[in-house]
C-alpha cells in the first residue's frame, strides 16, 4: 500500500531564518540524500520502500513529502521518521535540525475500503456513509502544493536575469506574458538544479566506477539518449558538465550564441524539462500550458533539433557490437553529426570549445 508522509523540518532555534541561499542550500543536501535512499526494513523484517520525495523549502523551515510503500501506516510513520532522522545526524551542516511535525494518511485505495466497511445497504444508514467518507477524507493525503506565491515571485526574478532573449521567444499563442517570464525564470533556474545534479552523478559515477547503464539514484544524467547509457561514465560527466556551463553562461548573455554542439543542444534541452517540472509542481503552469511556450523557445534558442533523433533510437549502441544493424544506426548517426564521438565536437568544425573536451 502507498502512503504519503508530510514532515516539517526545523533548523536550530537559534537560527533567524533562512534566506534564499540558505533555503537552496538545505534542498540540495537532502536531496543528495534522499535520492540514494532506495527503502528500509521495519523492526518485523518487513522492506518498506521509498517511491518518491519532494522538498519545498521556507524561510523558517523545510518540508518534505515522503512516497513510501508499506504494509500499514505504523509502518509508514516508522520508515518516514527513521530516514529523516538518520537523515539529519548524517549531514553536518544540519546539525541541530529536527522534525517538527509529521503526518501519515492513508491512500486512495484505503479510502474505497473505509467506504467497504461502512458495510452501507440502505437509505437509514446514510450517515454511516457520511461518516466513513469524512473519516476517510480527513485521513487521506494528497501531496501538498509548493509554496506557489513564494515560486512565482523567485521565478519572476529569475527571469531578469535571462538576457539572450527578448518576451517574444517565449511568446506562443495564447500564452500570457506572464506565463513567458514564468517560464524564462524557470529556464533560469533549471540551470542551477541542471548544474547541481550533474555534479552529484559525476560522484556517485565516479566513486562506483560506474557507467550510467550501471548506477542507481542517478538525478540527470539517466534523462540522455538511451542508446548510450553505458558510455556515460565520470570522464563523460565532467566534458557533459563544460558543455552545460557553457550554454548556460550564454543564456545571460545579450546576445545569443546557440548550440555549437550535441552535448550543448542535450544540456539546454536537460533544462528547459526542468523548468517545465518546476512550474507543474508549483502549481503555476500545467505540462499543456508550458509545451507551445518552450516549443517557441526551441525554435528560437536551436538551429536545429537534430539531437532530437537520438531519443528515437531504442537499441543499446554498444562500440564493440559488429551486428550489421548497430553499424547501420551508428554510420547514419555519424552521417548527421549525431555519433557519441561527435558530441563534443563544433558542427562547423571551428575551434573555440573548451580544451579540456580534445583529450575525450
């Protein structure tokens, strides 16, 4: 059975507030956290696993939204309290942080047997009825929305600071202005969470010696082509990392530079879907709304949409593998420009990237 936890963190009471750095700050050390935590095992040997977590941080406090599958609430409410206490005495920088409030309610599929067991056959037992659906409700959990006002006055900010492109790039029909600076804002922060989780899998790439094909709790570097899962390994990190930078700096910029490479096109495009989550969590701008205002965005931002190709391919692109197919897929890619071992290189075949990118 799914259960939703809700807890609250505090910091210390000594602490007066946090401020936006701050906030950023506590999200991305849980998060780093949490996104290794694969489930725990309650004291009747029973695997309790965790599906899903969200963090929304504030100025006075932190709250996280645990997805656990577990045979009972008691359970639950143990493997939330558990993970997030462990949490909390694992990160230094947390010391003196503590859960303040924590509730457990159970799912949608509870709920139909709560109404099961009012056992309702006749019109007299309506109240019965009543009774079990405002129980039921009342112990439901539906995620709690972030905070929405706090993220549209940060992503309105953010979106100043966007100066390669002009409200038109974002301006699709019928969408508001509003909702163009919303999502620029969006893009702008996508770049901070983009970066931050690109070095987080270069670690956990790089202490297990794994490629992408081989490592669990990875963030976002499983979102690349498929098709090369098993060539993503730190070394790639770190050159897809130089690439990100690159076409994220240039997003502050007055004029704009577009993708001068694959890695850079899959970098921007790795943004643009983490500011279409941001603004669907937040409650600000529904998947629907925001599709055609960054459709007009990548006909603005891109030249061309060639990377796009790389997602259609569903066979493992294995360099050592002699199969007649893979040789066909992998010459008609090079053909295009669109080869793992191009990725790094200018399409125009001019100098100008990073050096460190000669030596993949």
């Amino acid at each position: 059975m799914e259960y939703v936890v809700t807890a609250e963190l505090e910091p210390p009471v000594t602490a007066q507030g946090l401020d936006e750095l701050q906030q950023q700050g506590v999200v991305a050390l849980l998060d780093r956290r949490l996104a290794l935590v694969e489930g725990v095992t309650d004291p009747d040997q029973a695997d309790i696993d965790v599906l899903d977590y969200r963090i929304s941080p504030s100025a006075d406090r932190a709250n996280v939204v645990l997805v656990l599958d577990a045979p009972s609430l008691v359970s639950a409410e143990w493997a939330a309290a558990t993970v997030l206490d462990e949490l909390l005495g694992e990160i230094e920088l947390l010391n003196g942080w503590s859960v303040a409030d924590s509730k457990v309610r159970i799912t949608e599929d509870e709920f139909n047997l709560s109404l099961a067991a009012a056992d309702v056959r006749t019109p007299d037992d309506s109240s019965a009825l009543e009774a079990a659906v405002e129980e039921a409700l009342e112990s439901s959990s539906v995620e709690p929305a972030l905070e929405t006002k706090h993220w549209r006055e940060t992503l309105l900010q953010c979106s100043t600071r966007l100066r390669a492109f002009g409200a038109d790039a974002f301006a699709a029909e019928g969408a508001t202005e509003s909702a163009g600076r919303l999502a620029a804002g969006a893009l702008i922060h996508a770049v901070w969470v983009v970066t931050d989780e690109i070095f987080y899998d270069e670690l956990s790439l790089s202490i297990n010696n794994a490629t992408v094909d081989e490592a669990q709790g990875l963030l976002v570097l499983e979102e690349l082509p498929p098709c090369y899962d098993d060539r993503y390994d730190s070394a790639f990190a770190r050159a897809f990392l130089l690439a990100s930078a690159a076409v994220a700096t240039r997003l502050s910029e007055e004029v704009w530079t577009p993708p001068r490479c694959v890695a850079e096109a899959l970098a921007l495009r790795l943004m643009m879907h983490e500011a279409q989550v941001l603004l669907e969590a937040a409650d600000l701008l529904g998947w629907a709304e925001s599709t055609p205002i960054f459709a007009k965005f990548t006909a603005a931002a891109f030249t061309d949409t060639a990377h796009e190709e790389l997602y259609e391919v569903d066979i493992r692109l294995d360099e050592n593998s002699t199969e007649p197919l893979l040789s066909e897929l992998e010459t008609g890619l090079r053909d295009r420009g669109l080869a793992f071992e191009q990725w790094f290189g200018r399409r125009d075949g001019a100098p100008g990237l990073h050096p460190y990118l000669q030596f993949l």
